[in-house]
C-alpha cells in the first residue's frame, strides 16, 4: 500500500483552505493537481472555474443502458487555527500508532482518495459495469457557494441514477458504516424587543421585564420534562424506528455510556423512550 499511502500524503500536503483568501493560490494547486491524478488513472477529468474556488469533475466512457454512479467529494479543508494547538504541522501529514494526523485527512481528502484508489484498482481489471462521475469541489467548507449554479449548468451531464457521499462519519474505527438517512435544517431568527435603552436593575429590576429572561422563558417552552418537543404537529410526518435497526443499532459498541464519556456530561439529556444513538440517528430535534 506504499504507493496508494504516498498519493494520500501528497494530497494532504496542499494547503486548501477555501474560507482565507491566504491559501487561494494553495486551493488552486490542489484542484490541478486532483484533475491529474484522476487523468491519471484513465478518467476524463476536467477543472471548472467557478466565481469562487474550482470543482473538478472526472468520468469514464459513457455507455448507453448502463446506470450512472456519481461520487461526491470536496479537496477544500477547514482553517487550522489555532496553530499552536497543532504537535505538528497541519500540512505535512504525521503518521502515529496507524493514524494519519494532518488537515483533510478525514474531512474529506481520506474518503474522496480512498474512491480514486478503488476506482484506479477496479480500472486496473477491466472495465467499470456503470458510467461514473467523480464531482469534487472545492467550497464545501464555506458553504457550497457556487456548487448549486455549477449543477444548474450542467444538469443533464451530471445526471445519475445514485450519489455515494463519504463525508460522512464512522460508528468506530474498524466498523464499516453506511449513512443512509441524514436529518436537515430550517433556521430561525427570534428577536426579543423590550426597553428602549439599557436599564438600572436597582432601578427599574422587577418593574420592566428583562429581554433575556422572556427569551429563555420563550425556549424552555420548546420541550416538556421527558425531552420531547412540544410544538404542535412537530412529529407529524416523522417515520418511526424500525424493528431490524434498533436490534442492528443496539448491537454496535459504545453508546449511552461512550457519549457520557466523551462529552463529560454528568449525564444524557434528550426525548425519553430513546437510546442517545435513536435520539441522534432517527429522531428530529429543535
């Protein structure tokens, strides 16, 4: 594995901040020199530009009748501060005890090079059963600026019939994990209005309402004391866990205790009648 082990620590080595304008030039080299690897082990590839950081986008010879695979991925790394923190150079990859310590090693340079190098394998046997698509961009950690006006484009040459993302995580070292479900977001902004100017608590304290208190008076009101939401009609439409994945689900290491243990709590808080995993895996919050 020397050879597929020295790619990863090369890639590794490119500084590919996208949030700092600092490491542009370092983002850049590395989208180019993705592009030729993926040229490399006989894949089309091509580099976008885009109004921000560039995407880079690799496939096989297209044939008609076969199902089309896309795998997703981004080469951009999130900020290193702070520095002094780092035992070692976050950009010159360190190898202890089998673990790889450097920026992107696991989000998401490890997982989208473990794709080329199994990709490059199965090249190396033959040809692929599907039409594939590597899309890796580089602004995942700002947000994805410009990835959706880059899919608009080209929609119909990115069009699929599956997409294997890797950004992901792992239940524990050593346990192959499939994500398939991931809860999404809607946000709110609450503002609270009170008095005009600041007040003396000595003063005005118990006469005119402190903002702070009705926001947290507001809150409270969002769960009742078993951990459940309380606002009306939030679990509509939510599908209750199976029967098969709470008996696969209890079976993994770890658990309750683990997320004690890591997190240092003094215990779990959340919707009662649920193990810590059913509460983050199957179940919406607020």
């Amino acid at each position: 594995m020397d050879a597929q082990l020295s790619k990863l620590l090369e890639f590794l080595h490119f500084p590919s901040v996208s949030t700092d304008s600092a490491y542009s030039n370092g983002v850049k080299q590395c989208a180019e020199w993705l592009t030729g690897e993926l040229r490399e082990i006989g894949l089309d590839a091509q580099l976008h530009p885009t109004a921000g950081h560039p995407i880079v986008v690799a496939k096989n010879a297209h044939k008609p009748g076969r199902r089309t695979v896309l795998i997703y991925g981004h080469y951009d790394v999130q900020p290193v501060d702070p520095l002094p923190l780092w035992t070692h150079p976050p950009f010159e990859p360190h190898i202890e005890n089998e673990i790889i310590y450097a920026r992107g090693a696991t989000d998401n340079k490890g997982q989208i090079m473990a794709h080329i190098l199994g990709v490059q394998e199965a090249l190396s046997h033959g040809e692929l059963p599907v039409n594939l698509i590597f899309l890796i961009e580089g602004e995942e950690e700002c947000g994805s600026t410009h990835l959706e006006t880059f899919l608009e484009e080209h929609r119909d040459e990115l069009r699929c019939d599956i997409i294997a993302i890797s950004d992901t995580g792992m239940v524990g070292r050593g346990i192959p994990t499939f994500t398939y479900g991931l809860r999404g977001i809607a946000a709110l902004e609450i503002k609270i209005t009170g008095p005009a100017m600041d007040l003396h608590s000595g003063i005005f304290g118990g006469a005119v309402a402190n903002p702070v208190t009705m926001l947290a008076r507001l809150l409270a009101t969002l769960h009742d004391e078993n951990g459940h939401v309380a606002v009306e009609g939030f679990y509509d439409g939510v599908a209750p866990i199976a029967d098969w994945e709470k008996t696969s689900w209890a079976q993994l290491p770890g658990g309750d205790a683990e997320t004690i243990e890591f997190t240092r709590v003094p215990r779990l808080f959340g919707e009662q009648g649920f193990t810590s995993r059913e509460q983050v895996w199957a179940r919406p919050t607020v």
